[in-house]
C-alpha cells in the first residue's frame, strides 16, 4: 500500500466519531471535513486525501446498504 493509502486506512480506522449514522442505523456517509482537519494535524497529504476518502465513504455506505438489506 502506498503512504497515502496508509494515510487514508489510518484516518478511517479512527474515524468512529466521523461516521454520519442514519435512523436506521447504517452508514449514511463520512464527516469529512473533520477528516480533512485530522489530516492536517498529522501532516499528511491533504489534496490527495480529499480525493481519496470520499471513494472509502462511497464504499463503505454501499457494503452498509448490502448489510441493511441482508438482515
């Protein structure tokens, strides 16, 4: 994996407080303003991580749809 890749596994798996839940309790999408601030904290590559996460957010609320849908 490259660092940026790193970079954004790093960000998502610590981004608990960062994940916009809707009412029935799936992924409805990535704060990811608050991710970009994180970002910029730790020094990483803001402008590729912006586009980047919004590719993990599009994933991660379709494998939740797939989850919703299956139970």
């Amino acid at each position: 994996m490259t660092e940026s890749g790193w970079q954004a596994w790093e960000l998502l798996a610590g981004a608990i407080g960062a994940i916009r839940i809707g009412p029935r309790g799936g992924i409805i999408g990535l704060d990811l303003p608050a991710l970009l601030i994180q970002a910029e904290a730790l020094g990483y590559d803001q402008p590729l991580l912006a586009r980047l996460l919004p590719f993990a957010e599009r994933g991660m609320v379709a494998g939740s749809a797939k989850v919703q849908t299956e139970t």
